[in-house]
C-alpha cells in the first residue's frame, strides 16, 4: 500500500488526545446492581442516593447498602478530582507569584548598607507608584514634577568616501548618452 493511502485510511479515526480529562466533566457509565447510569460523576452519585433512599423506605436495606457504596465511589472521584484542581491552582498562582515576591521586598526592612549596595535597577523609583509624587497646592490642584528629559547623543555620521582615481578616469555621459570628458 501506497504512503498516500495509508494516510486517507485514518481520516475521521480517532482525533487522538484532543478532549480533557476533567473527571468533574467527564462522562461515565455505571453498572450497577440492577440498573445502569450514564452521566456525570456528580449525576451518577446523586442517582445512586436517591436508589440507596428509595430502597431503605421500601423495607430492603442490603440493596440500599449496596447502592450507598456506589454513590460513595463516585463521591471520592469527585472528591480526588477537586482536590486536584485546588492544587493545581496553588501551584498555578506560586508559579506566579514566585517572581514577583523578590520585587515587591519593603525598603524599610533593608539595612542602609544593602540599601548601598543594591544595584541601580532595583531602586523605589523603578516601581511604579513610588518615584516623584505629585503635590497638592492650598487650592486642590496637583502638580506633578516634571523630570528633565535627558538629551540623546547625537550618532556619529560615516565620512564621505573620497572619489577613487578608478571612477575619475572612466568617461561620463549625459542623459542622451553622449560621453561627456
């Protein structure tokens, strides 16, 4: 068989891994003791509970028992499964906040020999909200202070290249093609 064949064969087969595997949103199948459930691990749970509290009123507490234990397993799906997306979340926001909590440190909690040595970049000014303030004047109106915009260096500009004796020594010609010596 061809390799272009082989490819087409596969078409529409399977789409590989694409769905989630969310045990909240999941769907199951449950056989159980005389009926079988479809639906979600919450769903399923739910029905068994109400079997388990039907057959208790009905008088059969072996079938009410077993129907507990159903429902019990699929609550502790539920359970694993929120249990695993809380840590998933503490460890989605450490990852974030990992970086930031360097950054945010007080400066009022460093000696003045680390405030020396502390590089240039990591001043209060570097932060927003902590460099220049604005100031209030008697009659409500802010005014903020307005920094002197430092002047760029002007580029150093490449010096004109010098006509070579090769160029001088070749014939021009003007625009109808007349050579001009």
């Amino acid at each position: 068989m061809r390799q272009g064949q082989q490819n087409r064969r596969n078409r529409g087969r399977g789409r590989g891994n694409s769905r989630s595997n969310n045990p909240l949103s999941r769907n199951y199948e449950s056989n159980g003791p005389d009926v079988k459930i479809k639906g979600s691990a919450a769903h399923i749970a739910e029905k068994y509970m109400a079997l388990a509290r039907d057959s208790l009123s009905a008088g059969n507490p072996v079938t009410a028992e077993n129907y507990f234990q159903h429902a019990e397993h699929y609550n502790r799906i539920i359970q694993a499964a929120q249990a695993k997306q809380e840590e998933h979340a503490a460890a989605q926001t450490a990852k974030t906040n990992n970086g930031k909590s360097d950054r945010n440190t007080d400066r009022s909690s460093r000696s003045p020999k680390e405030e020396a040595d502390a590089p240039a970049g990591s001043s209060e000014a570097s932060i927003p909200g902590t460099g220049d303030q604005p100031t209030v004047n008697g009659n409500g109106v802010a005014s903020t202070p307005v920094a002197a915009k430092p002047k760029r260096k002007p580029r150093p500009r490449k010096p004109k290249a010098a006509p070579s004796e090769a160029n001088e020594s070749k014939d021009a010609t003007d625009g109808s093609g007349n050579i001009v010596a």
